[in-house]
C-alpha cells in the first residue's frame, strides 16, 4: 500500500513539474516580450505610426504634415552666411552657401 501511495507522489510530481516548467517558460516569453517592448519603443511607436497612417483611408501623402518628425529629412539644409575676400570691407555682402 505504501508501494502505491510513493508511485502516485511521483506521477503527481512529474505533472506538477511539466506545469511548472510551462508555467516558467511563458512568464519568460511574456518578461522577454516587456523587454523588447521597452528597450525599442521609440522605433516601434514610428513603425506604427507610419503603419497606422498608411492604413488611413483618410491620409494623402501629399499633405506635408509637421507634427510627424517621420517626413523630415535627415540632411536639413540651412543657409550660413560667407563673407569674400573681396567684399571684406562691406559687411553687408554676404553669401549663402548650400549644405549637401
């Protein structure tokens, strides 16, 4: 009687440690998920902004829109004003130089 009382403990125990062990494995899964979430989360709030946007049935890609920061250019140009050796005694010839 004994005998059996031990044989049913351990069958009890090798279903309590497949559960376990799946139990582990998602909490796992889900903490390696949150991870991923946290550590990309500027990059993946783009992502489905743009998805999000593309699936608008509303949005026209003509419209510039400045509240995205996802249209702007990454080479911004801006013009630096140059003075020439030959007008350095006029401070107000200056030139505009294009950044590439």
């Amino acid at each position: 009687m004994c005998v059996r009382r031990e044989q049913e403990q351990e069958k009890k125990a090798e279903r309590m440690g497949g559960l376990t062990s799946a139990v582990i494995a998602i909490a796992g899964l889900a903490l390696g998920w949150i991870t991923i979430e946290i550590a990309c989360k500027p990059c993946l709030d783009k992502g489905r902004e743009a998805i999000d946007r593309s699936l608008d049935p509303n949005y026209d890609p003509d419209i510039i829109d400045n509240d995205t920061s996802i249209r702007t250019p990454l080479n911004q140009q801006s013009p630096l004003p140059i003075s020439t050796s030959d007008d350095a005694d006029s401070d107000a010839a200056t030139s505009t130089v294009k950044i590439v």
